[in-house]
C-alpha cells in the first residue's frame, strides 16, 4: 500500500518543507524577485511578461523564458511561489531535481512557445500579456497530483486522491476561464495537456519503446491472420505413414 503524502499539513507523513537551496525553492525565489522587480519598474514588467506580438514579430525572444517569473497580483504571487516551494519540492523529492526542472519550467517554456504559435492563427491573441508563475505552479500542482494517482493524499485535511487533487488544480484554471475568458488562460491550458503528456505519457524514450512495442503486436496479429488453427480430433501424422 502507498504512504499517504500529504499538502498543507494533516497526518500521513507528507514530504514536508524541502531546503531553501533546492531548485524548487529557487523557482519560488525567482518568481518573487521577478513579479517584485516588474511591479516597481513596470517597463521592466512589459519585456518580462509574454506577449506574442512582441515575441513574433516584435523579436523579443527572451519572453518564453521570463514571463514563468512574473505575477502581478499578491495572491499569484503569493500562491503561486507557495505552490512551487511546497508541491514542487515535494515533486523534487520523489523524481529528483533534474526531471522536475524539466516538467515544470520546461513545460512553462513550451506552453509559452505554443502560445506564440498559436497567435500566428489567432490574431486576438497577440497582444495579450500573459504572466506565467501560475503556469508553472499549475504544472507542478498537476504533475504532483497525477503522480500519485489512485494513491492516498492529504489536502488541508481532507483525504482525496493524487487524481483528485490534479483535478482540483485544473479546476483553478477552470474557473479562471470562466471568469477573465479563455484568451487569458491559453498558457495555462496548454500546460495541462503538457503536463498530462509529460507525467502520463512518459519520457521521449518510453513513448519510443511504447511505439516500438505498438508496432511488434501490430505485425504479430498480422502474421496470426495467416494461420490456421489445427483440430485436436485430427488423427497424428506418425500413424499416417
């Protein structure tokens, strides 16, 4: 049976708090600093933050890369470097700093550049500002959840499942969506999916060897059509020479 982890403190063992010095806490270090320094110098703000106009054409092709660091409201950035600090840490003890770097900030930074793909289609896309510390801490929030899946998990005291509690993360964005209109949530919807992909469908080389393995059991059914089953009541060849 697995251990019950849990959020927010309750029983169940938990990861608890990580070190300052992990790459979850410089995550959430680096979304402070950044939101702070964009609010005080708000020009600053408008080059951190993504905008796909300015990115394509406008060439500022730093934004995918920064805007995961900005949140211009407290309670993102409040919540946002909470998330990161506590599920992302707890992300980092279970599959190592390496593998959650790449999940959460590199799912940020591809959600960003599907963002700019997409507004060469959609043009009411463009000159949206998007910030992305929310990105990030919904990745991590998701990614935490459905890692655990039908496993026992603790939120502020309830019991609920990994599957639940990814839910419950994707019902921020959710809700968000419903209430500031979809337009503003494209970073973080593609994140979803990324993240799904990501911790559902494995790393590049697992969905190699699952397509791999698609392709052998295509080819043996194939080669099955071919044969044809012998009956038992047959006499044995030995006693027809």
């Amino acid at each position: 049976m697995r251990p019950m982890r849990s959020f927010g403190g309750g029983g169940g063992g938990g990861f608890g708090f990580p070190s300052v010095e992990s790459t979850a806490a410089r995550l959430a270090i680096g979304l402070v600093v950044g939101s702070v320094l964009s609010l005080a110098v708000r020009s600053l703000g408008a080059m951190l933050v993504l905008t796909p106009g300015a990115v394509f054409p406008g060439l500022m092709l730093w934004q995918p890369f920064t805007y995961g660091f900005v949140e211009l409201h407290p309670f993102g950035i409040i919540f946002g470097a909470f998330a990161l600090y506590s599920i992302g840490g707890g992300l980092e003890m279970s599959w190592g700093s390496k593998r959650m770097l790449w999940v959460v900030l590199g799912g940020t930074v591809l959600a960003g550049l599907l963002t700019i793909v997409l507004s060469l289609f959609f043009p009411q896309l463009r000159g949206v500002p998007y910030t992305g510390g929310w990105v990030m801490g919904s990745i991590a929030w998701v990614a935490y959840g459905l890692s655990i899946g039908r496993g026992q998990t603790n939120f502020w005291g309830i019991p609920i499942t990994g599957n639940v509690f990814a839910g419950i993360g994707a019902g921020f964005v959710i809700l968000n969506g419903l209430s500031a209109g979809w337009r503003t949530q494209v970073p973080e919807l593609l994140a979803l999916a990324i993240t799904f992909i990501a911790v559902r469908g494995g790393s590049p080389r697992t969905l190699m060897l699952r397509l791999q393995h698609w392709r052998l059991q295509r080819q043996l059914r194939g080669r099955s059509r071919h044969l044809r089953v012998i009956s038992e009541d047959r006499p044995d060849d030995r006693y027809l020479n």
